[in-house]
C-alpha cells in the first residue's frame, strides 16, 4: 500500500536539513498543494478515456465515474479548463480523499501505484515551490516586478496548469530543487565539458566562446554532471534557469538547452542525436515559414547544437525571445501571463486570442502544426499591455505535411520522420491542444471564460476548414493522466474535451454546425 503522506514527511525533514526558516511555510502549503493537484487529477479521471471507467453521469452540481469493478467515483462537476484549485474532496465509493496520491493508490488499477507515488511528489514538490516563492517575495509572486527574460519566467510557481504531475520531479533531492527549480529563482553553474571536436555532432554556428582550440565546450547541467555523467567538470558558468529548467539563460543574452536525464511531468528530457542533426535546418525553415505570417509571428533561431555521441552529453544554443521586443515592449511566456500583475484592458483576453489563431491556423494551412503551449508561445506585449505579437521557440515538437506545404509551394525540409504527416487529425490535434485547450485556457482560467474569448476571436478569421473542426469538433487535449498509466505505449494519448465553442443550451456551434450528440451533457462518453 501507497503511504502518500511519507513523501510529504520526508520533504520536510529534508528541508528542516538544508533550509529550516521554509518549513512553516511548507507546512502551510501542503493543503492547498494538494487541492491544485485532487483538480488536475480529476480532470483527467472525469475526460480521459480511461479503460476501467465504464460510464460517465452527471448528476445536478456532480459527476459519478462507474468503475469496471462495481465501484463508483463521485467529485464536482469538472471544467476540463479551469486553472483554479476548486476541488478539495473526491469520494470513492463514499469514503472522502482530499489527497491525490492516496486516493490513486485506492484505485488498484494498473500502474495506479506508480502513479500514486509521482502524485506525491508532485504535492510536496508543490509546496516546496509555493513556500519558496511566499519566502523570496514577501508579498507574493504577482506583486514581484521584473524585466529580465529569467524574471518572467521564474514568476511560474505552480508549473503545467493541467497536468497531475506539475511538479513532480523524483530524482531531485529538496537542496536540489532549491538549487536548480527556477521558481526558487537560484543562480545556476553550468559545467563546462570540453570533447575532442571528432568526438562530436555539430550543427550550425556553434559559438566560438564554446570552443577550446580542436574541443567543443558543452554546457552541461549540474545534475546531469552528478547523477548521470558522474564527472566535476572543471569549469563552470552562471546562469538563470528558465521555466524548463533544465533551460537557461545566459548573462549575455543566448538561452542553452542541456541534457537532463531525469523524468519532469511525464518526459526525460535529454536531446536527441536526431533533434541535433535537424536543429540547423529546423531553424532556418520556421524562420521562412514564420515571414508568411506578416511579421505576427517570430521564431528563436538555433545559433548551434551538439552532441558528443550521446544524448546524455549534449546542449542546444539558441536566441533568447528578448531580441523580438522593440523598445518598451516585453516578450511574456503564456504560461507566465496570469502572474506579471500586468494591467489589461476590456477585451484583451479575446484580441489575444484572436493575435493566436490567426497565427497558428495560418500556419496549420501551410502546413506547419505548432506545439504552441504556454512554454513555448510567448506574446510580445506592447507599452501599454497591448498583445502585439507572437515569438516561439523550441522547435522540436513541430508536425509538418508535406502535402499542404505543397499546396503553397514550399518544399518540405528534410526531417525527422516523426515529424511528418499528412494525416489532418493528427496536425489539428498537436495544434488546438496546444494552444487552445492548454495556452489560451491556461490564460482565460475557465471554460466560461475561454468560451467568451473564442467567440470574439473566431468571428474575424478566414473560413478554413481547420476552423471549422475547431467550432463544430470536442477539443482535442493530450490524456495526460491515462498517458501516466500507459507508460508502455508509444506516442500521445488524447482525450475529447467538450468544445467551449458549443453551445451547453442551445446545442449549436458558433458556425452553425450541430452540437455532437456525445457531448449531450457536458461531459464526453468514453
């Protein structure tokens, strides 16, 4: 049996070690921790498509789940796109759990111990990032003011505003993620690992500050340098890390990427010899797709990548968004946009949107699908709080059809094949769940709230007919809680959201078509 408070136990004993003055503060924060992670998981057990989930009924201000085996799990009515922490109790079988791991571990279902223990270490994790942050800021994170890119970054305390596991990170001791978790907002040293230049994969204009005579100097994280290269390396820099972490920014500008072999949210992050050998032309193909957009949209450019025969030693060189804002702008993460404490005015939200769209379905009619997550989108907001456009980086999770890019005239670049496809589905998906079911509702906080924004945004674009399944379809969304009891599967699982853009009343969407019959009650059958 799963003991789920021993991780929070342990945490604190940890923390009373290497910092003391936070475990009040950590005390403190467990419950509301918790309460953000019961609402994450049970988003996913009330959408995901969930094969010991039989049946779904809602039921006046609830949502009863039949369980295969007889049982029955009660909780609220679920909006799959609210960011607040509005469910505190889940019943299953009428017994109470305000404890997300502990109620995991009752489920007995496959993998649900596993699960359990990385929801545990998302609570405590969790907390250690709230108390951190109350500790650093006195007032809290929206009254923190900064300008730097690092700045904004770091303003993201809570992590992925939809996944269980928003701060899970098994691996990382508590000194650990005080020293590197960029909520904490430490000053990391980067190794400096220097291999024989014939040792290595280089892509384009590795800079000559990374280079030692005939050797490649690779940034490599201090946790990769202690628990998988198990080397000190000789030298080191400072640097800010960014809201992946195991991404940083340098004194100077430049962001680096680094290999960090450890499992965050629900992926290892290393960098792929393939994701190397493609960076280059990557680059300079987002850059030509993105000058269609009329200067709406900018992607960061990879200045060089490499790898020394591994994707435990390897780094990513790329600009920092920051060289996209005029003067008196700044280039906000999505994902950072509910905690600046930025003013914004009537209808901003829904121009915004509507700034968002337009990009990514201009671009999906290229051919070009963006993984266009708050992470990965940032809006350059003008001196009055105005979106004015968009910058996106990270470009390895880009799906590109050949076929559509034929359609325009635009030869498709030679690429990894798993970034390639003509299948609409698949394009549409990485798409409107990126940016629709996780920017734009991380941003409005609601589905009320998204629907509002939508519903302005969507009356100005060009009939397409990838605007059209985005009006008249459920919402694709990665399953990310079924994803985490599949860890044998390949690829993404995806559950169907009920579309903001349909009518819950008068059964319509906002283009006429009809209201799937599937979505009769708010909640997709499975």
């Amino acid at each position: 049996m799963h003991r789920p408070f021993a991780v929070e136990t342990e945490t604190a004993d940890e923390l009373a070690v290497v910092r003391p003055a936070l475990v009040p503060r950590y005390a403190a924060a467990l419950p509301g921790a918790r309460a953000a992670v019961l609402t994450r998981l049970w988003r996913g057990l009330a959408h995901d498509p969930l094969p010991w989930v039989v049946r779904r009924e809602p039921d006046g201000d609830g949502l009863t789940l039949r369980l295969a085996d007889g049982r029955r799990l009660r909780g609220p009515r679920p909006d799959p796109y609210a960011t607040a922490a509005y469910v505190t109790v889940v019943r299953l079988d009428g017994v109470a759990y305000d404890d997300p791991a502990r109620l995991t571990g009752e489920l007995a279902v496959p993998r649900s111990a596993a699960f359990a223990a990385e929801l545990a270490h998302s609570v405590a994790s969790l907390a250690l990032s709230r108390a951190g942050s109350s500790e650093e800021d006195g007032e809290g994170v929206g009254a923190w003011g900064g300008r730097s890119d690092w700045e904004w970054e770091q303003r993201v305390v809570d992590g992925h505003p939809f996944h269980p596991n928003c701060r899970s990170r098994p691996g990382f001791s508590v000194a650990e993620q005080l020293a590197y978790g960029p909520e904490h907002r430490p000053l990391v040293e980067l190794g400096l690992v220097a291999v024989p230049a014939g040792d290595c994969l280089v892509t384009g204009s590795w800079p000559r500050w990374l280079r030692d005579g005939g050797r490649v100097v690779i940034p490599v994280h201090p946790w990769q340098a202690a628990h998988v290269l198990e080397r000190e390396p000789a030298e080191r820099m400072a640097a800010r890390p960014l809201m992946a972490l195991r991404t940083l920014a340098l004194p100077d500008g430049p962001h680096v990427k680094t290999a960090l072999s450890a499992r965050l949210t629900s992926s290892v992050r290393d960098i792929s010899l393939g994701s190397v050998a493609a960076s280059a032309v990557l680059s300079e193909f987002g850059e030509s797709v993105a000058a269609r957009t009329g200067g709406l949209l900018h992607i960061t450019r990879t200045l060089g990548a490499a790898a020394a025969g591994s994707p435990d030693l390897a780094a990513v060189v790329r600009e920092s968004p920051q060289e996209y804002a005029a003067a008196g702008e700044r280039v906000v993460p999505v994902a950072a946009l509910a905690a600046t404490g930025l003013p914004r005015s009537p209808g901003w939200t829904a121009r915004f949107a509507r700034l968002a769209l337009t990009v990514g379905l201009q671009l999906l009619d290229v051919g070009v699908a963006l993984e266009a997550h708050g992470q990965n989108l940032l809006v350059v907001l003008a001196s009055d709080g105005e979106p004015v456009r968009l910058v996106y980086r990270d470009l390895a999770d880009l799906r590109i059809s050949p076929a559509r890019l034929a359609r325009h005239g635009v030869r498709a670049p030679g690429l990894p094949a798993r970034m390639v496809t003509d299948d609409e589905r698949t394009l549409r998906r990485k798409l409107f769940g990126s940016l629709v079911a996780g920017a734009l509702a991380g941003t409005t906080g609601s589905g009320p709230a998204l629907r509002a924004a939508l519903e302005s945004a969507v009356r100005d674009l060009p009939r397409t007919p990838d605007l059209a399944a985005l009006c008249g379809e459920p919402l694709p969304a990665k399953a990310l809680t079924l994803m985490r009891l599949s860890p044998g599967t390949t690829g993404d699982d995806w559950a169907q959201l009920p579309s903001p853009l349909l009518d819950p009343l008068q059964g319509e969407a906002v283009q006429g078509r009809p209201r799937s019959p599937a979505l009769k009650h708010g909640v997709p059958d499975q």
